[in-house]
C-alpha cells in the first residue's frame, strides 16, 4: 500500500504507507519545533493535499534552521527530514536557496540522491 502527496492534480510523493507514518509523525515534530504549519495536509483516504506556500515557507525555514545550527546531534536529527522535505519542495517546483559552506554542499549531496524516491 501507499499513500499519496499531491498539489492539485498532481501527486509530488507516493510513498509506502510506513513510510509515510513515519515522515508525517517528523512534520509533526518539525512543525512544532519551528512553530509554523508545513503546507501538507492531513492524510485522509490515503491522500494528502499539499499547499505550496505553506510548504515552501516551512521548507525554507527548516533549510536555514539546519544550515545555521551548530549542534552536531540536531543536525544528525534534523538532516534526512530537511533533505526529504527539500525534495519534496523541488516537485512541487519550489525554489529553495541551500546556502553555501560544507554543511550545505552535504545537503544539495543528499537532496539529490533523494530526489528519486521522493517522486510522484
């Protein structure tokens, strides 16, 4: 089974169902974390509406959170979600700016290897 993200007609993501519980629990936390919604709706019937302002404010913001933070364990936390969602950003063809310095390199390196399991 699998779930769907979708931007109108157009499914961005569809993931295994496993998969899919385990990445809304992380909006979940990341949501709260950051204190802004992140643009993907509730998944119902095994779908979810993704809202692309609201995704691109909260990809952005975790982008930077990441890039800037300076707690080794926080970005080993925070680092596969932020690749994921910065994926999931690129589908829906949102712009994102990964900043520059090593930690950003070793982010666009794992947003690209992402960019095809994070597909429609």
């Amino acid at each position: 089974m699998s779930q769907y993200y979708n931007m109108g007609d157009e499914v961005l993501w569809n993931p295994a169902t496993g998969v899919s519980r385990l990445f809304l629990a992380q909006v979940a936390a990341f949501e709260r974390e950051l204190g802004i919604p992140s643009g993907i709706g509730h998944m119902e019937a095994d779908d979810s509406e993704v809202d692309p302002v609201g995704l691109a404010r909260f990809a952005e913001e975790l982008v930077s959170r990441y890039l800037r933070g300076s707690h080794p364990v926080a970005a080993a936390l925070s680092e596969g979600f932020t690749a994921v969602v910065a994926a999931l950003a690129a589908n829906a063809r949102i712009p994102l700016d990964l900043g520059e310095g090593d930690r950003a390199d070793r982010l666009r390196e794992l947003v690209r290897g992402m960019r095809p399991a994070v597909s429609g």
